[in-house]
C-alpha cells in the first residue's frame, strides 16, 4: 500500500475535524486562538491515524470513531504547549514555528493547553452511535493513565530530574515509556478497544503499540542530533545543550539506530496474526523508522 497517501488521507480527515470542532465562537477569543495556533501548527496526526488504523485492523469502519482519534491529538497537542514553557523545557520553536507561550504568554498558554486537554475528555465522554457504553469507558481509562500520573505526566517530571545526570538505562527507559511511549500506545490500544477487539488481538496490538512507541523516542533523540532545524521543526542539538537523558547520549548514535529499528521489528512481527487489514499499521511501523522529522 502507499503509507504515505495514507498518512495523507488520515491526516486530512483528522484536520478537517479539528478546524470544525474549533470553528464556533469560543469567549474570550484569545483562547480559541491559542488552542488553534497550537493545534493548526502542523504536525503529522501519527497518534489519531493510529487509533483509525487499529480500529480498522480490528474490522471496524474507522470512521465511527474519528472524533475520539483527532481528542488523542488534542491530548498530544496540550502536552506540548505545556512542555515548551519556559519552567519545563524552555523552547522557543515547534514544528518550525514560535512556540505558543512566545506568542500569546505564559499563562495563556497554560490554559489553552488545560482547555485542549478537558475538552479531549468531553469528547470521550460523548455518546457515539454503534459505539458500546462498556468499550468507551475502558477507553476512557486508558487514555487518563495515559496522559496523567501514570502516563505523560510522570515522564515529564522524570525528564526534567533527569537532567545533568549521570546516563541510566532504567531512568532512560522510564522517562521514553512513560512521556512519549505511553500516548502513541495507548492511541493504539483504544482504537482496537472502540472496535471491539478481542483479547487475543487486543494483547497483539498492544504490543505493537508498546514498540513502535519507544522507537518513536529513539528515533526523535537520534534526530535532535543528526537532524536540521528546518526539517525538525525545533532547535538542533537542544537535548544535548540541555544534558537530556536520551538513547545517543547512553549508546552512541549507532546502537540507538540499531535498538529503534530492533523494536520496530518486534512491532511488524506483532502483528503476524493479521492479514491485509494491518497493512495501513505495517506500513506506519516502517515509515516511523525512515522519518526525518
């Protein structure tokens, strides 16, 4: 299949959502400006085409549930704001673009990322048709674990403690599982919940997710290096500057390209029990490894 019309495909069913979702009126107008500056910045909706393709793996017309992949970019896109600002990670671009706190301040952009993330939840907790009360509410659990103590949240603080460290495998591992791996998975695991999924495939796609969620990291570490600000979106070389704990700076550029490509191995082989259905979610796994930004 051709992943990159897929992506492409996806990426435009997910945007046209946003744009719709965020056309009314919303009071005070700087707020509906700072969600959408930071929600149209770009971006390549990987999180809501993921949660679109395991429903579809599943057998499910992903269409059904469009509205709650495009609250996963949502969720993503809080997490980011609030990553930027000045007290967490201080940076001044992303996705090629100032970050929003340059833009509108600090404090707007604090609470247009805590309007961004409870308007995620309201949209989970609306009623779909052809979706079960049983399969969203266990959605709805994931995601929370996701993006709270359990999740993201926890990553973060991990990241920021971790900085000027002495390099560790189970704090590096921590911090990737927890801030980045956690929402990419759990995007996965929730659209094969919305669909119904089986055990057996439920427990298969949740290993994929798991994978392709920690090569996701490894490969975004990789690029802070070996990437361009022009391509990358952001400052080059900001994770070293800053003394991160990233996979390079424990392993060395190469053995962090053979450990992302390793997990993403473990993530195709995942998905053996699929047949042409799980193409759109091979074909992601492989363009993850291959991206440039």
């Amino acid at each position: 299949m051709d992943i990159k019309e897929y992506l492409r495909a996806g990426k435009c069913l997910i945007d046209t959502f946003l744009s719709d979702y965020f056309s009314g009126e919303i009071r005070p107008a700087v707020l509906s400006a700072a969600m959408n500056y930071s929600l149209q910045a770009g971006g390549k909706r990987i999180r809501p085409i993921l949660c679109l393709a395991a429903c579809e793996a599943c057998g499910r017309n992903s269409a059904d549930i469009v509205s709650f992949a495009s609250a996963l970019e949502m969720v993503h896109t809080y997490s980011l704001i609030h990553d930027d600002l000045p007290a967490m990670d201080n940076d001044d671009l992303r996705r090629g673009k100032p970050t929003n706190h340059k833009i509108y301040g600090e404090a707007i952009a604090i609470l247009a990322g805590d309007a961004l993330l409870t308007e995620a939840f309201s949209i989970f907790a609306a009623t779909v048709p052809g979706v079960h009360a049983e399969s969203q509410m266990a959605a709805v659990r994931e995601l929370a674990a996701a993006s709270g103590m359990k999740g993201m949240v926890a990553g973060q603080v991990q990241d920021m403690l971790s900085e000027n460290a002495e390099p560790d495998e189970e704090t590096l591992r921590f911090i990737h599982r927890h801030k980045t791996a956690a929402l990419l998975s759990a995007s996965v695991r929730i659209g094969a919940l919305l669909a119904g999924a089986r055990s057996g495939v439920f427990e298969s796609l949740s290993l994929y997710g798991d994978r392709i969620g920690l090569a996701f990291q490894v490969i975004d570490d990789i690029l802070d290096i070996v990437g361009e600000t022009e391509v990358i979106g952001k400052p080059q070389g900001s994770d070293e500057r800053k003394k991160k704990l990233t996979y390079p700076r424990l392993y060395g550029i190469e053995k962090s390209r053979a450990i992302a490509g390793g997990l993403i191995e473990e993530a195709l082989q995942s998905l053996g029990y699929f047949g042409p259905e799980a193409d759109p979610l091979r074909g992601i796994a492989s363009y993850l490894l291959s991206r440039t930004h």
